[in-house]
C-alpha cells in the first residue's frame, strides 16, 4: 500500500466569488468529485510544487537531483538522445558514491534500439556492466505492430503503430513531470512544460507505475555480440505480442490499490492530483473520460461568465470525441498549436517531411467544424470575446512540444485547474501510445492564512505559465496555408498515426 503524503488540517476560509464565479469554481468541484470515484487522489501542499519555464531549467532541474539522490532514480521517457553522455556519466557518478543507491529506467523499446553506434540501449550498456545488480533498464515494445508486419516495417516508422510515451522523472521523493524527452533540443530549443513536486505520496505512485509495467518490457542485458547486448523477455508464459490482456488487467487493478490507498482529503488546503493512464489497445481509456467529463461538467454551470478552457499542443490533431466537445462546450476556448517551423518533423527527409503539413490539414478540418458550429470567437467592443480561438507558436530557431489544458473559473481570473504530463490529447495519444497524465485540482482557499497564501501563489504561477507559452502566439495562419494533394490522402490514410 502507498503511503499517503500527509499535511496538516487546516481551516481554509473560501473566495467571496460573486454567483456567476462560484457556479464555475462548483462545476470544477464536482467534476473533481466524480473524478475521485475512479482515479487515485493524491494529497500535497501546494508549497511543494514549482513550475519551471525553460529547456535549460529542465536540464539543471535533472541533473541536480541526480546528484541529490539517495535511495532511488527512477525515469520514464521516449529515449535518450546520442549525445547526452554528460547524463549517463551524471547516473554513473551518483551510483559510485551511493552504494545503496538503484536506477531503473522504462524506455521506448523501437527508438531505442535503432540500429547504430549510439542508441539508447548503446548509451547505457556501461551502468549495466559497472553497476548490474543496482540498476534495471527495461524497454516497453507496443504489441500493436505485430506478425508479418512487424517484421516488413522499416525501423524508422515502426514508432507508428505505438509507443512508450510515459514521462516521469523520479528521485527519492522528488518527481519531475514534463512532455520533454532525454535529448540535447529538449534542454536547449524546444519548449514544453516541467512541474516539480516534492511529495512522497506522488513518487511512490509514480514509481510502482513503472514497477507495474516492467514484467510487460524487454530487459536490456549485456553480451558479447556485435551490438554488445542482448534483450531478454522475463515471463516465458505471455509472449511479447500478445500482452494486451494482461497488461491492462495490471493497470486496472494498479488504479484501483491506488484509489483505495488515497481516501479523499480531510483538509480543504490540499492540491489534489489524479493520475490518469492512457492506452486504448489495453483497454484503458481514462484520459478520454477525464477529458469528456470536464467538459461535460460545464454545461451545469449555468451563469454569464463561462469557464476558459486554455488547451495546447505540439502535435495538435485532436481526436474527433476532443473536436465535438470544443465545439460544443459552454467554456470559452483558447487553442494553441506549433507553427509548421515550430513541430519537430519540420525540414525532415522524405515523408517525415510531410508531418507539419499534415497537421495543417488537420488542423484546417478542426477550423471549419469551428465555424460551421458558429463557436469561432466573437471578440467584443470591450475587448475580450467568447468562442473558440485557434492561435500558433512561433519563436524562431525554436521548436514547440507543450501540452496540457488549464481551466479558469472565467476569463480574467488564474487557473483553479491543470492537465499535464505526457499526452498530446491528439488522436495518436488516444488510440497508439500508452500515456500517463495528471490533472491537479487546487483548492479555493482565501489568502490571509499561509496555505491560501501559497494556493493564490500557485495559481498565479499557473497564469503565468500560460502567459509565457502565449507571448509566442500569433493568429493562426493555416488556412491560407496550401496542402498538397498527396498530403492529404497520406493524412486521411494514417492521420491517426501523426
């Protein structure tokens, strides 16, 4: 059983919210409640969360608790990138000077076993040799492609049928959530988001997460071969490609110890964090009944200042479930995608090269469902509006990969809400990768007392979270933008997959 972060009860004074504002924080609250029926909730202060904005805050951030740690590292990620030999050295020096010390890392098992001198597995073949009864690295490998055509699939576009996209940076008691992977652009140009928590309650989740996948994963052993190692299956009784079953059965069973192991909060000065996994082809789908009951919970928030639902991603191709609920909410939304020379494929060889011109396209379809519902923001004469607002990120050299979604009572007023973690919230996140998200539910808590102090402070940061990823936003231009005919058969034959 996880132990539960405690914090001190507290009396907690409320806002004085006019009616209209209070309806919207009410509708928040009972979507919160009828979270806490399915998902885990788990209980911090919110003095112990930081938001950082930058690349390079996400490396020293990484690299400090590394050094930091003490009992465990635990990682999630995509992969680890050729020329992050600074990190591997950085996990090497810790274990040497902490004896007791363990690492285990889940990875994408198809990006990090691309053939070649410097892959992943590569990488960290030098922690097994030195260090192999303290540290696990296991390789995740979607059963989704599989048979004959796993074997016909060029290794460069297997990463299409689904991947391990899980991000979790975990040391001791410390957990770093972003979108980010271990790669050299994600510590330099390419912008996404980093929360840092400091609670027991959240890393012990995180880390029996990783724990409960890792009998589904390959494990990366050393060997004398021209690769120098070998990948070992551990459970001979369920083969690679045929753990769909199982697996979600674990996952199931793993949110449901959870849910019983965090009983609701006894203070109102909790920060309450839900866990959501994400993994269509293993018959979870929390992420797509979070998202459809926080829109749904709108609609009873019956007054004349709508919530604004501020929604963002690199890869924005919502999934059609996601386009319907935009469209028809009552919130006010402000949509925020990656200009074409902002999304990562963007100058790619072949069809790679094609990636941002099909999200154009998707993006140009979403657009004129927007208008054709009559939902495409109606500024006013006194200078704010209502609607559906589709902006751009553009910063030159840069490149963007932020995802999530805040949620204001109204407009004008700092999130009460956020979803982060490793979702796109785009097609291919709800039906290919197996994701893991959370959503955090601040409390209302007046200031005049140190926890409604450091909520309002919270809060802020959250705006201004938001304000930073916006002071690179333009109006979108795609739809002067053209599409070439061949893209648009590409995208309506795998757009699923972008």
């Amino acid at each position: 059983m996880l132990a539960r972060h405690s914090v001190p009860l507290q009396v907690v004074r409320s806002f004085n919210y006019s009616t209209s504002r209070r309806n919207a924080h009410s509708a928040i609250r009972r979507f919160a409640q009828n979270l806490e029926k399915t998902q885990p909730a788990i209980h911090l202060q919110a003095k112990d969360v930081t938001i950082h904005s930058k690349p390079q805050d996400f490396k020293n951030v990484l690299l400090d608790m590394i050094r930091r740690a003490r009992r465990r590292i635990f990682f999630s990620s995509l992969y680890i990138g050729e020329s992050e030999q600074y990190l591997i050295d950085a996990l090497g020096e810790s274990l040497l000077s902490n004896p007791s010390l363990r690492l285990s890392m889940v990875l994408d098992y198809n990006r990090s076993t691309r053939p070649g001198p410097k892959s992943t597995a590569s990488l960290l073949l030098p922690l097994i040799q030195q260090y192999s009864d303290r540290v696990d690295i296991s390789l995740f490998r979607s059963p989704k492609l599989k048979g004959i055509m796993a074997k016909a699939v060029p290794r460069r576009f297997d990463e299409g049928w689904g991947t391990w996209h899980a991000k979790i940076y975990g040391v001791d008691d410390d957990v770093l959530i972003s979108g980010a992977n271990l790669n050299e652009s994600y510590f330099t140009d390419r912008q996404d988001r980093y929360l840092h928590f400091k609670s027991a309650g959240l890393s012990e989740y995180c880390f029996n997460f990783l724990s409960t996948v890792t009998p589904f994963c390959y494990r990366l052993k050393t060997n004398s071969g021209p690769d120098g190692y070998s990948l070992h299956w551990p459970d001979p009784n369920v083969h690679p490609q045929r753990i769909e079953s199982k697996l979600g059965k674990s996952f199931r069973e793993f949110q449901d110890s959870n849910r019983q192991a965090h009983p609701p909060s006894c203070s109102g000065s909790d920060v309450t964090i839900y866990p959501i996994i994400q993994g269509r082809q293993f018959g979870i789908m929390e992420e797509e009944n979070c998202i459809d009951m926080l829109f749904r919970s709108f609609d009873g928030a019956q007054n004349n200042e709508p919530p604004l639902v501020d929604l963002t991603s690199g890869y924005f191709g919502l999934s059609k479930s996601y386009q319907e609920l935009v469209r028809t909410s009552r919130a006010d939304c402000r949509l925020l995608c990656a200009s074409p020379k902002a999304n990562g494929f963007y100058g790619s060889r072949g069809i790679s090269g094609r990636i941002p011109e099909g999200y154009t396209f998707l993006e140009q379809r979403f657009w004129k469902g927007v208008v054709r519902s009559g939902r495409d923001w109606k500024s006013e004469e006194s200078g704010s509006g209502h609607g559906v607002q589709l902006h751009e990120w553009s910063r030159p050299g840069w490149t963007y990969h932020a995802k999530g979604i805040w949620v204001s009572p109204h407009q004008g007023e700092p999130p009460i809400l956020t979803l982060f973690g490793s979702t796109n919230l785009n097609s291919r996140s709800a039906n290919l990768d197996t994701e893991l998200a959370f959503v955090m539910v601040l409390p209302e808590s007046n200031s005049g007392d140190a926890s409604g102090d450091d909520v309002m402070l919270l809060r802020r940061k959250l705006a201004d979270e938001i304000a930073g990823l916006r002071q690179f936003a333009v109006p979108w231009e795609g739809a002067q933008r053209r599409v070439r005919a061949g893209t648009k058969v590409l995208v309506n034959l795998v757009g699923g997959m972008l």
